[in-house]
C-alpha cells in the first residue's frame, strides 16, 4: 500500500510516498481501508519534529474515515464493511491504517466519507471546547482566534448552538464573512484592529468570559487582556509558533485568570465521551446545524502541497487527502 511519510522530519518537501505491506490487526486493532483523509495542523508539528516520537520515518495523520477490512482480536465487535470514522489514531495518510478499536466510531449511513474525516478530529476538539473545557450558555461571550479555519469555523458554531455570543479574530474580510456566515456575532480584523480595543469594546469594556486560542506566540498574551476576571485562556494550537515560558504570576496581575492547555485525547478517553461528541455532531450535520466547508481535497501525494497552503494560511476550512 501507499502511506506518506516524513525522512527526515522537517519541511514538507520532507514529505515522501513509500510502499509498504499492508499491516496485520493485532489485538484490539481494526484495519480500515481509508476513503478520506483529513489534515490537520498537528499534522505539520510531526512533520516538522516540534512533536517528538520514537520512530523514523514519521507516519503522520490522526484522522480519516473509511471500511473496516478485519478485526484483530479482541475488536470482533467491528465486521468488515462497516463505515467507520477516528480521530487520535497516527497514520492516517494511507490507504489502509491501523485503529485501536476505543477510537473508531460508526458512520450513519447518510453521512460521507468526506464529511467523516473533515468533522471527526476539529468538530470533536471543538465540542469538548465550548461543552466541556468552558460549558458554554446563554449569556456568555467567547473570543475565538483563527474563526474561519477549520477549527475555528467548526467552534464558531457550535458556541452558537451552546448559546454564547461569540467574537471572533481573522485576517481577512473574506474570512470575515465566512465567521458571519457561521454564525459569529461580532468579527474583528486583526491586522487592522487591535484586537484587545475592540474586545473591549464589544464587551463594554468587561472582557470576554474564554478565550480560545489556536494561533499561540503571536496572540497569546494578548488574549489575557481580553478576558475577565477570573476568566479562562485556552491554548489549544500554535500555528504561529510556540508560545514559551510563563510566569503563572502574570495570571495573577491581569485578573486571577485561568490557563489550561487540553488535548482531545483526554476528552475522548471516555467510550461514553467518545459517543456524546460524535453522536453530537453527526446529529447537527443531518439536521444543517453544523456546516462542514470542505476547502480541497489533494491526491494523497499532494501531501506536501497541503501542508505549504495550510501553513501559508491560504485555506479557509478544511483541507482533505485521498488515496
């Protein structure tokens, strides 16, 4: 089968087709032949080495979707040519990959492939987000950084659908419009507006109750001016680099505020967490709550083209491979 792989890790004209057999489930492992793929931008912290793991070459991708070929043992609850979708699994950029069963969920049958494998990884992040890390309600206002990406547009909505008034931060009035269109209400210009001026302004001068934060070094400390006190900064991203050290007393000065720093594999450890969070989306997907903007879909050896337009910020949603 054909996978992409990083040799040596670094850019991604490090990014490389090989030929390798087709793996073999082991105990609680499923193999899943993959109709889509989905990047992401952790995708380019393995590629680049910022994530570190003990093997090269480097298998990259964490979400897909597809049809479940065999079952190792253990996993006989999954049959072969079943639809299933995962997140949190590394080697997705292939045709076949190997699952942990705890992570595979099944598709509804009215659901694509291609909608699978965009929502799985960014719609679940952005779940456990607005309904776990901060519960979102009614009368709660959240900044939300990046609001056109594919995160961002996936958690723009889905504070909507919690009940918050929602901020969010873009480059460009296109992407301006299409934080509208996902049901922003209020978006901010960054490169021509303070963003903390104009948070304050739209909150009347209070600051918002979250900040969601997947740029990192250059909107960072930023954001802890955007917030209440005693609100909560969520890094969750730092697609403009890392943010460095942090004297926690800097928390303390702008208002006793809150840090954290989660991961969706903490939010899915759950089988029952895993099963509220895709049943969810699947859910608002049918009944046209939750709109996926499909970007492009690249040849799975256009790898590394994907990663220079999601890098180079020249994407608004969600970018696909297929093998």
């Amino acid at each position: 089968m054909k996978a992409v792989v990083a040799d040596p890790v670094g850019g991604p004209e490090n990014l490389k087709v090989v030929e390798v057999p087709i793996p073999e489930p082991g105990d609680g492992e499923v193999l899943v032949k993959i109709e889509a793929i989905g990047v992401n931008y952790i995708d380019t912290y393995f590629r680049a080495g910022f994530y570190k793991v003990p093997e090269s070459p480097v298998r990259l991708g964490s979400e897909a979707a597809g049809t479940v070929v065999k079952a190792g043992k253990g996993a006989e609850a999954w049959q072969a040519g079943q639809r299933a979708a995962y997140a949190m699994a590394r080697g997705s950029y292939a045709e076949y990959a190997l699952v942990p069963q705890q992570f595979l969920v099944t598709l509804p049958e009215a659901m694509s492939f291609d909608d699978a494998a965009a929502v799985m990884l960014q719609g679940m992040t952005a779940h456990y987000l607005a309904y776990s890390t901060f519960a979102l309600k009614p009368g709660n206002t959240c900044l939300v950084h990046a609001a056109a990406g594919g995160a961002g547009s996936a958690l723009v909505q889905i504070a909507k659908i919690a009940g918050a008034t929602v901020i969010g931060t873009v480059s460009t009035p296109e992407k301006a419009q299409i934080a509208k269109e996902n049901g922003a209400d209020h978006t901010i210009l960054y490169n021509d507006q303070d963003f903390v001026a104009e948070t304050k302004r739209l909150t009347n001068g209070k600051g918002v109750d979250v900040v969601y934060d997947s740029v990192g070094k250059t909107t960072f400390h930023k954001s802890l001016d955007c917030l209440r006190p005693r609100g909560l900064m969520v890094t969750f991203g730092q697609s403009s680099g890392p943010i460095g050290e942090i004297d926690p007393l800097i928390l303390n000065q702008k208002g006793s505020l809150f840090l954290t720093r989660p991961s969706l594999g903490n939010y899915i450890s759950d089988p029952a967490e895993l099963k509220w969070r895709s049943s969810d989306l699947f859910q608002w997907i049918a009944q046209g709550k939750l709109k996926l903007n499909i970007h492009q879909i690249y040849k799975l050896s256009d790898a590394a083209q994907a990663h220079r337009d999601l890098e180079g910020r020249k994407t608004t949603g969600k970018l696909l491979l297929k093998p």
